[in-house]
C-alpha cells in the first residue's frame, strides 16, 4: 500500500519541548541545499558562529554547531575533554544531571555526584566544598532542568573554577534564550543548548561555545584520521573516543583549515541560523523578559486553577511550571483529553515525579499571551470533566490580572523614565 504523504495534526505544544517552531524557522528549513565548501554555504557556517556568539554572549572563537540533539552536544563536549581516569564532578538536582553522569561514566571518568532533593538547587558553598573534597579536572552541571522546572545559579561557580583550576561546563538546552545567561561573564569554559525549548527550533542542532582553556584542553588530543592526514600531522595512541563528535578535527572543519570531517547538516545549520538571528533581532534581553511575563502568567494562572505549584519557585526557570496533579485525577487521562479534544500537550515528569507532576511550558514561539490563556482555559475545562475543584475563569482570571499588574508596572516605569528625562532637560535650559 503507497504511503501517504506527512500531514502532521495540529498541536499547540505547551508542555516542557519540544514546542512548536517559528515559522520564519520551518521556511528556512525548506532552503535548497548547497554543496558543503561552496563559498555561500561556509559564509552560513561564519555567520552562524558569530550569532550564536551574541546568543551565548561570548568572545569565544570556537563557537559552532555539533550535528544532532542536544545531547548530542553533551556528549561531544564531554568525550572530547574527559581522558579514561579524569575526575569529574556532577551536582544532580533532576533527571539531565543523572545524564550528565551516565556520559561522563561512559566517556572513561571518575565520576563523582552530589544530590540535591528534586525541586531545589546547589548553592556556591555546597559545590566548592565537593571541589576541594573531589578536586576534578572538570565541573558539568545543567543550567535548567526540566524535570524539576529548576534553574541552578552558575554566576558564582567560575571563578570557584578558576581558583581551583576546574573546566567548567554546562548544557543550557532548557534555558538558553528564556532566562539569564552569560557565558563569558559567568567563567564558563564549554556550553551546550539545543534548539527546541526557548530557541523556538526544532530538536536536530546543538549550538555550543568553547573558552581558550577548553580549546587547549581538546586540541592537547587532536589526532586527525587516516585519509585526510598530512605530513607532520601528529597520531596519537589514545585519540578522543568518537570520530564523529571529536572537536579537535570539528574546530578545523568550522575553522580556517576547513578540514574535511563529516558533512554538514546543512537544513538544521538553517534553521539553527535563523533561530539566532530571530533572537538577536528581537535582543536576547527583550526575549527572556518575554519568557518571564509570559511564564509568570502560566504560573499565577495554575495557582487560579488551584493547583499547586511544585519546588523552589524562586529558583524555577521562566519557560516551565510544574504543578502537583491532584488527588483523584488520573494525570495521564487529563493529558490525553487535552491532546485530543483541543489539540494541546503538557508533559508529566520522570522518576520520582512521574505521574504526580504536569509540566508546562511557556517558551520559544510559544511563549506568547494567547497561548497561556488558551491552556489555562482549556486545561479548567478538563480539569471540572475529572471531578477537580476549580473555579470557573480562576485560571483565565489570575493570568489576565498578571497581564493587568505587569502593564501598570510597565507605564509607571515609563513615566517615571519620562519625568527624570523632562527634569535633566529643564536643568539644562536653566
């Protein structure tokens, strides 16, 4: 029987991301393809490195694209620095640490984890006290994890690197874009994100960004494969594990050398550009306060609900809330009416919090005024259908009011910058 062509149902995809790309994304996705040293398609690549630069808000020169998923990205950065026996140390608060962890084990390290209860974070002291106990080589932490909706401060983690001579490395998959994030002011040495959460992409591309300490650590073990090796062109007996996500010969493909390695991913290399130049043009600082409006919005609208909001909320990211799902309603049922009767998806949680918490998010393209009201006001339907105690509007009701506080906030700010403005002009006329 002749298959049918792909006609995907339409789906407003409100849980922890995937969500649903930017338009101006899928039609850059649809460009022909080039050849992978035509001169257009290397001054892509350029152009992407020096986006994604202000993305990450770097100087780094080795900021590029690893080809896959985000985890793809991961695990490129870590088989790339981890040696079999290095120390590395991983704070876990949620079920990304724990993968951080399994590749890292699987890259050859000597792993060492600290715990923190789901629903909280680390702070400063905690790590450094697990550094000068465990002194690794390298520090991998998760920025944002959505399992747990947390975000772990990293603002103070570099220079406790630096003091201890610690490369320090982060995955911001989940956070990049919708919440606070400074690669280089923070000290970070080797950042991975991927496409599908805030950056309003799809999964498919892992921008990453490697500091000057990075780069000499990885190239120390730079080793290019038979069939394009030169005279002079050292071999080393203990190369990096992986071909393919090997950076010291991905730095040379992206770099000046243009070394051939693998070819290019060249539809994901267009949307990853265009996900970047869409941020930079809207300003990074414009697109995270978007994520926190819209995001305080999703958060007051399921208090309206009644539901109760789960973990630290003072460490939650922006782009995801999750909320305990309450007693006598079946979470799997309410997800799967929501899918079917209005073509909205929310997620569940992993391990501990599997089938006790929703998840929902507010983020990328779909962080946006329309799309939090429609979830709420869908999500009270199902929830009255289950036999939950919710008060009609109480969703709807409590995100307009935020929306109501935030744009009275908005105009006295304004008009307090209008009156110190009018003041320094009539200073000057005096």
């Amino acid at each position: 029987m002749a298959s049918l062509p792909i006609n995907p149902p339409s789906r407003l995809l409100m849980g922890p991301g995937p969500i649903n790309a930017d338009p101006r994304v899928l039609r850059a996705l649809s460009a022909q393809l080039l050849g992978q040293y035509d001169p257009a398609m290397t001054a892509y690549m350029t152009e992407t490195m020096a986006l994604y630069r202000e993305v990450f808000r770097t100087a780094n020169e080795q900021t590029l694209l690893i080809d896959g998923t985000s985890r793809a990205g991961i695990e490129a950065a870590l088989i790339s620095m981890i040696e079999p026996g290095d120390r590395v140390l991983v704070p876990v608060f949620g079920r990304f640490g724990h993968l951080l962890r399994e590749i890292a084990e699987r890259s050859g390290a000597e792993v060492h984890v600290i715990e923190a209860e789901w629903g909280t974070v680390f702070t400063p002291e905690q790590i450094e006290r697990a550094i000068r106990e465990t002194q690794p080589k390298i520090l991998a932490v998760v920025h944002g994890d959505t399992s747990t909706t947390m975000a772990q401060p990293l603002d103070e983690l570099g220079a406790i690197c630096r003091e201890h001579g610690v490369i320090f490395y982060t995955d911001v998959t989940a956070s990049l874009a919708g919440n606070a994030f400074e690669a280089d002011a923070w000290g970070l040495d080797a950042v991975t994100a991927g496409l599908q959460k805030c950056l309003a992409g799809p999964s498919g591309s892992a921008p990453a960004t490697f500091s000057p300490r990075a780069v000499e650590l990885i190239d120390s073990r730079k080793s290019i494969e038979a069939g394009i090796r030169t005279d002079g062109d050292e071999v080393l007996r203990a190369p990096i594990r992986s071909n393919y996500f090997d950076l010291a010969m991905i730095f040379d493909y992206w770099g000046e050398k243009r070394l051939n390695h693998h070819t290019e991913a060249t539809s994901m290399l267009y949307a990853a550009r265009e996900c970047a130049r869409l941020l930079v043009e809207e300003g990074i600082d414009v697109a995270v306060e978007r994520h926190r409006m819209h995001g305080g919005a999703m958060l007051e609208g399921l208090r309206g609900l009644g539901l109760e909001v789960f973990g630290d909320v003072s460490h939650k990211m922006n782009n995801v809330t999750a909320v305990y799902i309450p007693q006598g309603v079946s979470g799997d049922a309410v997800r799967g009416e929501l899918l079917d009767d209005y073509g909205i998806e929310i997620g569940t949680s992993f391990g501990p919090l599997h089938g006790k918490v929703w998840r929902i998010g507010t983020m990328g393209y779909n962080a946006r005024r329309d799309t939090v009201l429609t979830t709420l006001a869908a999500l009270e339907q199902v929830l009255r259908r289950a036999g939950a105690g919710v008060s009609a509007g109480g969703g709807v009701g409590a995100a307009l009011d935020f929306y109501s506080d935030e744009r009275a906030a908005d105009e006295r700010a304004a008009d307090e910058a209008r009156a110190v403005e009018l003041a320094a002009l009539e200073t000057v006329d005096l």
